[in-house]
C-alpha cells in the first residue's frame, strides 16, 4: 500500500515538473508590475503625477520572463525625458538593459493616483485587415480560421468606449501561402492592454496546386505594339486540373488609355476557379505601330 501511495505522489510530481518545464519554455504574453528603482526616478521628474512602478505588457517564453523579473534591471530613456502629464509612454522611448529576449508591446507609468483608477475590460471582435484584394480571396480561397474571433481589452472606460474591434496588421499573398501562420494584433491605443497581441490563422483547404506560367502573350492590337509581349503570371487552384492547363487559357489585355504615359496597366483574365497569385510585369511600354 505504502508502494503505490510512494508511486501515485512520484507521477505527480513528476507531471507537475514536466507542466513547468513546458510553461518556461512555451512563449506567452504576460503583464507584470515592477517597481521603479531611485535610478529611474529621475527620468520621471518632469510628469506631474510622480509614478512609482512600471505595469509591463510582454511576450517571451516563462524562462525569459521570470529571469526579466528577477533580474537587476536598468531603465534608461532614448530621447529626451517625457515632458507630459499622461501616465503612458511610447514604447519605443524606454529600454531595459536585459530585454533582448523579450518584445515589450507596452509600458505603463502607475502612480498613487494611477493605481485608484478603476480598470475595466471589455471583449472586442478581430477584424482582419489585408494587403490587397487578392490576399482577401486568397484567405477564403484555403478556408482559413482564426484561433480566436475575439480579443479581451482591458483600459480605462473613457478609452474602451471609442473603439469597436481590435485590427490585425495586413495580411499578405506570402504569408497565406503557408497552412499555419501568426498575425500580429495591433494595439489601437497605449492606454489599453490586450490579453494577446497575436492570433493564428490554421487553414482547413484541401491540397493547393499553384504553377507558373511562362510567355503568355498580350493580345494583339492594330494601332499599338507592346514591349515585352509576353508576361509570367502565377496562380493556384484546389484542383489538380491546373496541371492540365496551357498558356491558351489565359488572356492579357493591355490598358491603351494611358499611352501619354508611355505605359499601360495589364488585365489578366483567367479561368473559373483559379486565384491570381502574381505577374511580372506589372506594366508595359505601349507605343503606336508604324
């Protein structure tokens, strides 16, 4: 009996020990108070509400976090000391002198006065912001989802009143062409903290076929010659009958209206069911035939 009980508390400590090695080296955001030491005291001089600690918003693994706390940090402003009365800093006017392993996404000055204020949250949809057009029907091309629709914020009633969603940095063609990728949220006032600055996109697509396509001539006109009069485009398709197909399918249009450029725009038409990935170039030189 003695023997099982010694084996039942061995696993769990031995799960418990296993859970904390993963949390250390598993990267999160946390946010964290500190302190500010006398040194830094003085950076602070000129901001009427003297603060007394640091509320930090970062992102690392648990290991870099905790050695961060721990550690005998040094503060030091980049530019000239903060003359205002808000109690937010930009970011990228601090630096700590052990931070490298970290992305510090906020920093917050808390004095008596600060620290009285009630904080309050609120939940906030994700609103996904794209490159272009065709980065949008890329995204919904591969059936993408996000690892969460929404967004905890957390700031002061004043602020959380004026905004309605949180926006992603814009998603391009490149990133879409892997089946799993990070998207940063972007923090739509200093003032309020996020409970994560990134989401994932996982896509749920069947296989995607993309191919190149080489020398697809512009179409012929009477009055204008073209140069080059030929084009490379790249697309993809759910469907493996893209192997199938040949320069023929395709159809490029050259926009004669802006010859007094010297140049014109190109149309690329091409079949049901394909997304247009790239081309090159994306202009030609129009001239009037002799």
């Amino acid at each position: 009996m003695k023997y099982k009980s010694y084996l039942v508390i061995t696993s769990l400590l031995a799960a418990i020990l296993l859970w904390m090695i993963i949390r250390l080296f598993t990267v999160t955001t946390s946010t964290i108070i500190l302190p500010i030491n006398n040194d830094s005291l003085n950076m602070f001089s000129t901001i009427k509400q003297q603060p007394i600690k640091l509320e930090i918003v970062l992102q690392g693994t648990g290991y870099n976090i905790i050695k961060f706390y721990f550690s005998n940090r040094k503060l030091s402003y980049m530019h000239n000391n903060p003359n205002t009365i808000s109690d937010v800093v930009d970011v990228s006017d601090l630096a700590f002198n052990n931070a490298s392993a970290l992305n510090i996404h906020s920093i917050k000055l808390i004095s008596d006065k600060s620290l009285s204020k009630t904080m309050e949250s609120k939940e906030l949809k994700i609103e996904l912001i794209f490159s272009d057009d065709d980065a949008k029907r890329f995204y919904m091309t591969k059936s993408f989802k996000l690892s969460q629709s929404i967004v905890k914020v957390k700031g002061p009633s004043t602020e959380l009143s004026k905004i309605n969603s949180v926006k992603t940095s814009p998603i391009n063609l490149k990133q879409l062409e892997e089946d799993r990728f990070q998207i940063n949220l972007i923090n739509p006032n200093p003032a309020l903290i996020l409970s994560t600055y990134f989401v994932e996109a996982i896509s749920n697509h069947k296989q995607l076929y993309t191919r190149v396509f080489l020398n697809i001539p512009i179409s012929d006109d009477e009055r204008y010659s073209f140069y080059p009069s030929s084009i490379t485009i790249r697309v993809a398709s759910e469907s493996d009958d893209i192997n199938r197909m040949t320069e023929n399918d395709f159809k490029v249009l050259a926009d004669v209206s802006s010859i007094a450029s010297g140049y014109g725009n190109l149309n690329i038409i091409i079949p049901d069911k394909l997304l247009l990935l790239e081309y090159t170039p994306m202009k030609v030189r129009i001239s009037l035939k002799k």
